[in-house]
C-alpha cells in the first residue's frame, strides 16, 4: 500500500509558490473551499518514490504568522492544530532569491512551531543577471534545515525537493530563534505554567484571532488568562518578536548573501516608468484590453460556428436515426443543444482566462492593481477594494470571496455590494452572441463594444461606491499595499494549467446547471394544460388549411410552445418586458438565467429547438426570428436593450447566496438584488425607446 505524506507549500506572494505547486502536481489538482470559510483550497498529489506520494497543500500566501487577514489565519490555524486531516509531516516554504530577507521572517516563525521544514530559494535563474552569490552550506547550518535551489523556468531542483521531502525525517525540528529572548519574564512565566506545551504555540494561540474551534482547549485553556493583558503590551512584544527574528535573519545574510551591483541588471524600473505613469500607463492598459476583447472574437469564430454547426448537426442526426418518440425528442431537442450552449463558448472562456493569466504570470497584474488605486480612493473604495473588482472579470463568487483581504468591515461591505457590476466571464456568452447578431464586423467595433460594456460595468461600481460611501457616512482611513513581483515571462505550462482549470470549473459548474435547465424547459415546452395544447395540430390545420406539410409542422410546434407551460409563463411576463423589447421568449430565458447569466444562451437554443425542427444553428435562429410585424426581432435597439440589462442585473443565484454568507444575513443580498434589477430595467427601457 502506497504512503501518503501531508506536505503544506507556504510563501509570501508572489515567490512563485504556485509555480513550484505546479512542477510538483502537474494536472493531478482539485480547487475547493475550507470547510464553513468562503478561502480555496488547491491540492495535489506528487509521486516521490514508487510506494511513496506527497498529498500537497497549497496554502494561501501569507507574509508571517501574525494573522491579520481571513486567508493568512487559515495558515495559522493549520499549523497549530495537529488533529487536523490537513496538517502537515513537512512544510515547505517558498521564497524568492531577490527578497529573502522579508521571506526568511515567516520560515523562521514556521520553524518554531516544531514542524519539519523546508527551505526552498525559487528563481534562481535570476541569481547570475542579478549579480547574487549564495553560500547554501553556510545557511543550511546557521538556519538548521535543508535548502533547496529551484528554477520553475529552467526546471531545476524540484527533483531534488521532491527528495528532500521524502527524506523529512531528518531534518532538524530545533526552533530558529529561542523566543524567551523576547521577553524573559513573561515567556519564563508561561513556560512555567505550560510546561508540555510549544512555547511558540502558546504564544500564537495568545495574540491570534483565529477560529481554534478544533484545537484540544484542555490543554491549553488557561492560556487564555494571558489575553487580559493590555493588547498594547502583546503589540510591543510582537513588535519585539520582529525585530528579534530580523536581527537573526540580518546575521545569516551578512554572511551568506551577496549582491555584485555593478552586474545587476535593472530594467525592472525602466519599464515601471512608463507602464506606471499617471497617462500613458492607463492608456496603454485600455489599448492591451481593447486588443484582448477583439482577439477573442477573431480567434473564437472559427471553433465557434464549428461547435454550433456540429450540435445543430447532431440533434437532427438524432431525429433522423432514432425512433419517434418522448426519448428522441428529450435528446434531440433538450440535452444536445443544452451541451451545445454550454461547449460554444469555451473557445471564447478560455481566451479571457489565457490572456488573463498571461497578465498575472508576466507581474503587470499588479501594476494595474497599482495604477488604479490612485483614482478609486475618491469614490469611497479601500485601495485594497481593486483586488476583487479586477478578479470579478473571472467571476463574481471568488471576487466577494477576495473582499474577506479588506479588514475594515464597511470597506469590505460597499466593495461585496458594488464587484457584482463587473462584468464577469458568465455576462461573455449573452454579450458574444448579442455583439455577433447585432454589431457590425467591419473595423474593431465587435471589441470595442465588448470593452465598452466592461467599462461600463466598472464605471457603475465606482458610482455606486460613491453614493454608498455618502449614504453611510463613510471616509475610508486604510492604506493600500501591493507587492510588485518582478516581471518575467509567463510559464506556459502554468498558464494552461490555469486556462485548464478555470475553463473546466465553468464546463462543470456552469455546464451542470445549463443542463438542469435545458431539460427542465424541454419538459415545460414539451407539455401544457388545456385543448389548446393537446389539440394544437387540429386548430392550426383549421384555421391555416392551405399550409404546406414543412410549414405546416413548423406552425403547428410554434402553437404548441406558446401554449405549452413555459409558453403561459413567459406570456404572463410580456406586458413588463415588452417595453424593453423584449418577447415572451426572451422573458423565459431572463428567468431561468437567474440560475446563472450563461444559461441564457442555452434557454434559447432549447426554445427554438423545440418550436423549429430545422437544422440552423442558434445564432442564426435567432437573426431569423421576426416580431409580428415583421421586422427582426434581434435589431440593434433590443440587442443593447438586452446587453445593458445583463450589464446592470444580479441575474445570479451563486452570487446572491455568497454575499448572503459574506453578510451574515438577507439585508445586503436582497437590497442588492431589487436595486441592481431595478437599474437595469430602467437602462434597458431608455435605451430600447431611444433606439427604436
């Protein structure tokens, strides 16, 4: 049987933690949450030997054990509670060789705790242009652990990571520092007091506000008494803890790290110059966007109409082949053009993510982050505030969850009710085929468009920042800071395994409730009250004898989804939506996309499927479908009508539920929820009236 050791990957951001995660894992990773906390959780498995893996954790950066955030209290907790499924045989932490010094502080703090621990110096490719010089031996002594020198770009050293972690037995368990120099008095008291326990862990247990449900509290319950002292002394004696661990640190690196000036090479800061100026710095941000939106419409098309040409393809296979009947129809007309709305737009997801992760690989992520922040502190949001507003392009459910890094609650609060205006992955599907149906092709307005309505959504979260900011009374007093890592070419294999995993979390997460739906509304169209369902090829026949058996079947299926129970439906919302352009059809898919935006498209295809046996594909179904006067249903005052509803709208379960938990409550969410749908209303009707 094949032995399986806990491995916690720890670091500070941005040392390539999640590079290392990804040579040692490869694709063997799953994402999810920490039981009951809104923080991800990534592991992976790594084969060390052939009867031994490595079950690795990666941990949320954090910059030391001083808790002062949700993620970095998940490290913490962790790490003091053995009894935890997760706890680690060996931690590895992962720093980088250009900032060791700030790195080496949360080594030294894991180190105490006991815990088998690991040294990894990443990017040490850089060391030669750098000019840097490191005596390992020396600092494998005078630190007491193993050292492993790593490249996740020239893919060197994780071989022997992988050894030194299998071979974590001997490594030394010793403390780096003896932390009764802190405070001789007050650490000789508690030692007296706990004499079995980790005098470091007792020290953590003390000044941290972390969740310690699961920790043993009969052992440690009266270390709680040391809580009542002045929260100013324990800051003084963290503030001492600091300054101990730096004196220590500042020691081994005297000796055993060196820098050659006159051979660094800094075109860190030239590029800063202009990617960071107050004008051309935005400027060349809105033209990389612009050039992002257009490709994934040129490079998309292609797999696109294929995908599409393919499943219309199908479902009429599907009805040629097999027998006539309730399957059949389930299949041809509900479950392959569901598949069909959830495949056709990977193309386009996988691009946004590509390009997305091309940004944060290459370190001009955090310039953005940077650059922004200078303009959004006049509109009552937290510097802090622009991490989950530029994540919210992703998705909105991990960008709530981003706000928990805010420690001001009010901060945090108008940035959860405001991210949801970003224009997030789910919104692309409903804008990609709108664009395509409504917005010539000539030039670069199909992009232009798409970046416009990102804008837009942007553009709204800052008034809406601003007007919750003056309504509560709110002047924010935090201050924003951003590490800003080195620029480097992105890794490929790091960008496609993000492609990879957020394209799949969207094809499994999106795609199941897409399929739930679809075959729901196949059954609501497929079966109705009353004669004038059951009867409908009687009454159409009647009252239109001159058809042809083509036209005539095709009138027949539209008479029978009309009277069908999403056809009642959907005729019961067309007095309020009408005077946004919208038909009874259209009003089904605004419902059932309250599941998830990307439903939309897919509500639609099962629609037309099931009202029209033709072999035409969806985007083309839907430039062909009239108004009763005759004219196109899909013009350009409905396409935007519909594209600034999507902008503006909830039109998300996931999300609501989320801030719902982030709130502790149905206050937030549901205020939330009336006023983003009533906005979009109210953009759609102006904009459909002026339009048409």
């Amino acid at each position: 049987m094949a032995k399986l050791l806990n491995v916690a990957l720890l670091g500070n951001p941005n040392t390539g933690k999640t590079s290392v995660f990804n040579r040692l894992t490869g694709l063997t990773q799953k994402v999810g949450n920490y039981p009951g906390i809104t923080v991800e959780k990534k592991e992976g498995r790594s084969r060390l030997d052939p009867t031994t893996y490595a079950r690795i954790l990666d941990l949320p950066g954090t910059y030391s054990l001083n808790a002062s955030s949700m993620d970095e209290s998940v490290v913490v907790e962790l790490l003091l509670n053995k009894k935890d499924k997760d706890f680690p045989d060996v931690a590895v932490v992962v720093t980088d060789v250009e900032n060791l010094k700030r790195n080496l502080l949360l080594f030294t703090q894991v180190k105490d705790l006991n815990i088998p621990t690991i040294l990894v110096i990443n990017m040490a490719d850089q060391m030669k242009r750098k000019g840097i010089t490191l005596d390992i031996p020396l600092m494998e002594t005078q630190l007491n652990t193993r050292i492993v020198l790593t490249s996740t770009r020239e893919k060197m050293g994780i071989d022997s990571l992988r050894k030194a972690i299998l071979n974590y037995r001997a490594l030394s368990t010793e403390p780096a520092m003896d932390v009764t120099t802190i405070d001789p008095e007050y650490f000789e008291s508690l030692q007296r007091i706990f004499p079995n326990e980790s005098l470091y862990k007792l020290w953590l247990v003390i000044t941290q506000d972390v969740n310690f449900s699961k920790l043993d509290r009969q052992r440690v319950s009266d270390a709680t008494a040391f809580k009542t002292q002045p929260e100013s002394d324990l800051k003084r004696l963290q503030q001492k803890e600091t300054i101990k661990r730096y004196q220590l640190i500042n020691g081994v690196l005297k000796q055993a790290y060196k820098v050659d000036l006159s051979v660094a090479v800094d075109l860190r800061s030239r590029f800063d110059r202009v990617l960071m100026h107050k004008f051309w710095g935005y400027l060349i941000f809105f033209f990389i966007l612009m050039l992002i939106f257009q490709s994934i419409y040129d490079w998309s098309s292609i797999p696109q109409d294929f995908i599409d040409g393919t499943f219309a393809s199908l479902s009429d296979l599907a009805k040629q082949q097999l027998p006539t009947g309730t399957f059949t129809s389930l299949l041809a007309e509900g479950i392959i053009p569901g598949l069909g709305g959830i495949l056709i737009f990977i193309p386009q997801i996988a691009l946004l993510f590509f390009f997305l992760s091309l940004l944060e690989e290459s370190g001009y992520m955090s310039r953005v982050v940077f650059l922004m922040d200078r303009g959004l502190r006049k509109f009552g949001l937290s510097g802090k505030s622009v991490i989950p507003l530029i994540s919210g392009t992703a998705c909105a459910i991990p960008a709530v969850m981003a706000t928990r890094n805010i420690e001001n609650w009010r901060e945090r609060l108008i940035t959860i009710l405001v991210t949801p205006f970003t224009t997030c992955s789910a919104r692309l599907p409903v804008y990609a085929i709108l664009i395509s149906l409504v917005i010539p092709k000539q030039g670069f307005y199909q992009g232009m468009t798409l970046m416009g309505l990102y804008l837009l959504g942007f553009i709204m979260a800052l008034v809406s920042s601003w007007i919750l900011s003056k309504t509560l009374k709110f002047n924010s007093k935090s201050y924003f800071v951003v590490e800003m890592p080195n620029y480097k070419l992105p890794l490929l294999k790091n960008v496609l395994i993000t492609v990879l995993e957020k394209t799949k979390t969207f094809v499994v997460e999106a795609g199941k409730i897409i399929m739930a739906i679809s075959i729901l509304l196949w059954i609501m169209a497929s079966y109705g009250p009353g004669k004038n369902f059951s009867n409908a090829a009687e009454i159409v026949q009647q009252e239109q004898p001159q058809l042809n058996n083509e036209r005539l079947e095709t009138k027949i299926n539209a008479y029978k989804l009309e009277h069908s129970y999403i056809g009642i439906l959907g005729k019961s919302l067309e007095p309020a939506i009408a005077p946004l352009g919208f038909d009874w059809k259209i009003g089904i898919a605004l419902i059932s996309s309250f599941a998830a935006r990307e439903v939309f498209v897919g509500t639609l295809a099962t629609i037309y499927h099931v009202e029209s046996d033709s072999e035409e594909t969806i985007k083309n179904r839907m430039a062909s479908e009239v108004r009763q006067d005759g004219s196109p249903l899909f013009n350009l005052a409905t396409g935007i009508s519909l594209m600034l509803f999507y902008a503006f709208a909830m039109q998300c379960m996931s999300t609501l539920a989320i801030v719902k938990k982030e709130t502790n409550g149905w206050k937030w969410p549901m205020i939330q929820l009336f006023s983003m749908t009533l906005l979009a209303y109210l953009a759609a009707f102006t904009s459909y009236q002026i339009l048409s």
